[in-house]
C-alpha cells in the first residue's frame, strides 16, 4: 500500500504540474467559502478537458435543470464544471485518504465495506447538495411569495399596470430574500427588452413553485387575452397561498419535533445511566 499511496501522490503532484496557470481566470470566480478545496479544482478541469467531457449525458442533463433553478440559465455552464470539478476533487482526496489509512490498518472486509462506503457517500452528498438548495430556495419562495402577491392585488386595484405594480412592490420590499431577488431580475430583463411574456415564462421556470406557475399562468393569459377580472383572479390564488404557506409552516414545525427526537433519546439514556449508575455499584458491594 505504500506503493500505492506514493503512486497517488506522485500522479496528483504531476497533474497539479500540468493544470497549473490554465485555469486561473476561471478559478477566480469560484466561491472560496463554499469551494474549500478550490485550488485542487484545476486538476479536475484538466481531467474533464483530456476526456472531452461534454456535459451532455442524462445526468449532465439532470444536473444543469438543478443549477438553472438554482444559479439561473447565464452562469449554468460555468457551474455544471464547478459541480464537476469539486465532485472530482473530492472523490480523489477520498482515495488519497482511504491509501493513507491502509498504510496502518489490515485490509479486511472491514476496511473494504469502510472504503466503498466512503466513496459512494461523498459521490452522494455533492449531488444530495443541490438537491437542499434547491428545497430551501423552494421554501423561501414559498413563504414570501403570498405577501408579494397581496401588495401587488392591492396596487392592481388602485389602477397601476401590472408591471408598474410589480417594480412598485420591489421597490418597497426592504428585507431581500430569494423571491425578491428574482422579481428584481424579471424586471431588469423586461427593461433590457425581452417580452414580458418570456420574462414571466423565465422567472416560472427559475421558481418551480405551484404558487408562482399558476400566478404566471394567469398573468400570461391575462397579456395574451386581457382578462378585466384579474383581480379576482389574483385574490382567489391569494388565498391559496397563504393556506399552502401554513401548510409548509406546519410541516417545518413537524420536522423540527422529529429532530429532536434523537437528542431526547440521547439525554435520556445519559440520565439513566448517571441514575442507574450508583445503583448498580451499591449492588455490588463497590
């Protein structure tokens, strides 16, 4: 094993070699908090460019519908190869680590079911990433969304258009969020010249909520078709949200008893040991 440790080491030292000074533009981009091993990322990079990944097989595909949601579509490219980069990265420190503790420990069944188990979780968890990303960007869209749709109904109703309505709510939103950071970027779309009809298609798209599709669904039937009674229209999925709100409201409460759940467990089985403790020992006579 310790030819094998050494042949790792030497192979990441030449790669490392290779790689270095090719990647610098792109490497500046990237988040150092959330990427720590980022410095290691050229070596990945080379890997994919000398197998001519190109990022379009089923679960590339997968993948970049993730990062859309998440990123949006102008920097998707560039996060696809963050993702593929840093998943590399972290698979060949894995091996470099499960080499390195084979330089002490027999290699048994033990170590084999330990090593794979490896392997596949850290393969998992930078995937299983995106995915909790993608479930609390949800959540937060959820929760701000039925406030933004009150203010927008009350605007509509004094007679402003739903676009000046819309920049009008923005503007007086003081504490940011996901859902404001995305309204933000509909209207700067629309400023810049897309229809609002792609502009409202995009921002659903980004979204992925039940709330947000079918609040666009009716606002691009109402540029299509007109619709006087958008109003209405608008208050009934009003009412909607906020009961979807409450829902996922009571499910965080649910959740949260659930975690708590283990912690008791654990306290409980400490207090009966410290309890059950002195018993024992008074039992026997020690």
């Amino acid at each position: 094993m310790v030819f094998v440790f050494g042949a790792e080491v030497l192979l990441l030292a030449v790669l490392y070699i290779l790689s270095r000074g090719k990647y610098d533009s792109f490497i500046a981009a990237v988040d150092r908090e959330r990427y720590p091993f980022y410095a290691l990322m050229p070596i990945a990079l080379l890997l994919l460019d000398k197998f001519k990944h190109d990022y379009n097989t089923q679960y590339d595909r997968k993948l970049m519908i993730k990062i859309i949601e998440i990123s949006g579509i102008k920097y998707s490219q560039f996060y696809i190869r963050v993702h593929w980069a840093n998943k590399i990265v972290l698979l060949m420190l894995s091996l470099l680590f499960i080499s390195f503790i084979a330089l002490f420990v027999e290699m048994d069944t033990g170590f084999i079911i330990f090593s794979i188990a490896l392997i596949l979780t850290v393969a998992y968890l930078s995937d299983n990433e995106l995915k909790e990303k993608i479930k609390k960007r949800r959540l937060a869209i959820q929760m701000d969304f039925p406030d933004f749709l009150n203010k927008l109904i009350l605007l509509i109703d004094a007679g402003m258009t739903v676009t000046r309505a819309w920049e009008k709510a923005v503007e007086d939103n003081k504490k940011g969020g996901v859902l404001y950071s995305e309204l933000e970027t509909v209207l700067a779309e629309i400023k810049s010249g897309k229809s609002e009809y792609q502009a409202y298609e995009d921002f659903s798209k980004r979204c992925r909520t039940p709330e947000v599709t079918r609040f666009m669904s009716a606002l691009i039937q109402n540029l299509r078709k007109g619709n006087s009674d958008i109003v209405s229209v608008l208050r009934l999925q009003s009412n909607e949200c906020w009961m979807m709100r409450k829902n996922a409201a009571k499910r965080l409460g649910e959740e949260a008893s659930t975690k708590l759940i283990f912690p008791m467990m654990l306290i409980l089985i400490a207090i009966l040991i410290i309890v059950a403790t002195p018993a024992l020992l008074a039992m026997q006579g020690i």
